[in-house]
C-alpha cells in the first residue's frame, strides 16, 4: 500500500502562472517531507523540504504547504518558467530513517511558453 | 566538489545473468542509499549503508544485495537478472543535517533482455 501518493500523473501549466502539485499521505510518523526534481537522463535534485512541525516554507519562487490534519503537502511555484518542466517527487522521511525515504510515483510538469 | 558518481550508467544484460553497480558518494559522506526507479513507479528504496554497515533494507527478494567499503563507496548487485528487474538504480549519500535531503547520482541504467 502506498504510503505516500501523487495523484496527479501530469500538470501542464502557462508560463508566468503559479503550478500547484499535491501528495498525500498516510503515515502520521513521517517527520520530514521533501520534494525533488528530475529531468530525464538525470539523477533527482534537493528542491525543498519542510519539517513536520512547520505549515509553510518558501525558497525564492518554491513554497511547500503542509497539512498534518488532512496528511496533505503541496508545492507552489510561482512563477512558472518553462525550466521548471521535470517529474516532481514527493518523499517522505520516518523519523530517524535519514537514508530512508519513501517516494510518490511523480507528477511531471510541463510548463508551456 | 564532486558529486555521487555512478558506473556503469548504462548496461545490457540478459537473463539469469548477474549485474554489479558502484557508485562513489560525496567526499566526506559516510552514507549510500540505493533506489530502484521504474517506469509508473516512484522510487523505491533498496538499502542504506552506513560505516561498512546495512542500515535498512527494503522489501526486495534477496536476489538484491549490496556492500559499502571503507572509502564509504558502495556497490550492489543483482543475481538470476529476471525482465522487471530492468530499471535505473540511483545511488544517493548524505553527511547531514539529519534533514533526509539526499544527494542522488545520475544513475545506472539497466536493460534486461
């Protein structure tokens, strides 16, 4: 079963305007959520995490929400730049576990000029 | 710095046959994870090694097994190659904060025929 999920398989969305992608879990022990980015032919990069004891954190024009009540995190990137088109993963951390991250399946983003 | 390097980063293999990775993490980390990424799938964990030492494992069939020197570089290897074992296998390392960010190599892809 899987612990943590992304629904949505694709976004596209218009240059200039704010993408949302979303990931939910179940796991109420996950104490660190992260996001990654990854072009094709290439390893996932460090977008932004947040801590679970936190409800927002902002990097330039990345911005992570989390929802402890309903398991929901999001990413925000505002605004969208046609650079921005990548699979996003959504990982999640049991507390301790550093090496150990449990990984949606991706959204890929395509952000159109 | 060098980033976490990964051989070969392509292979063909039949099989039955047996594969065996590397990969080299960031100087000065101590940990290697390893990650199975599959086409609709999300990444999935393998194992962890810290200090010459498996830290967890994942729910993989035995087949999967791996090793960590004491220069911290990692290898794993794949016995009696089966069609789905066909993936790219991401190898990430970490030194801290104990934030679950991870450094991923680009990865080593493996065709199984």
């Amino acid at each position: 079963d899987q612990q943590v999920k992304q629904n949505s398989p694709s976004l596209s969305v218009q240059e200039g305007r704010i993408s949302i992608l979303n990931c939910d879990y179940t796991n109420s022990m996950f104490d660190y959520f992260l996001w990654y980015k990854k072009y094709p032919a290439e390893g996932p990069t460090f977008l932004i995490s947040i801590s679970s004891i936190k409800d927002k954190n902002e990097d330039g024009r990345f911005t992570v929400f989390l929802n402890k009540s309903a398991k929901h995190l999001s990413l925000h990137i505002v605004p969208s730049q046609p650079g921005d088109s990548a699979v996003y993963f959504c990982a999640a951390r049991e507390g301790g576990s550093q090496g150990n991250l449990i990984f949606g399946k991706g959204t890929k983003l395509s952000v159109k000029p | 710095k060098a980033g976490v390097t990964q051989t070969p980063r392509y292979l063909i293999k039949t099989r039955g046959q047996q594969v065996t990775l590397s990969c080299s993490p960031i100087s000065g980390h101590r940990s290697v994870s390893w990650y199975q990424q599959t086409p609709g799938q999300g990444l999935q964990f393998l194992f962890e090694y810290f200090s010459e030492t498996q830290r967890n494992k994942g729910n993989f069939p035995g087949r999967f097994s791996g090793r960590q020197f004491s220069n911290s570089r990692s290898e794993m290897n794949v016995s009696t190659l089966e069609l789905g074992d066909s993936a790219l296998y991401l190898c990430a390392s970490y030194s801290g904060p104990n934030t679950g960010e991870l450094f991923f190599g680009e990865g080593s892809r493996l065709t199984v025929l």
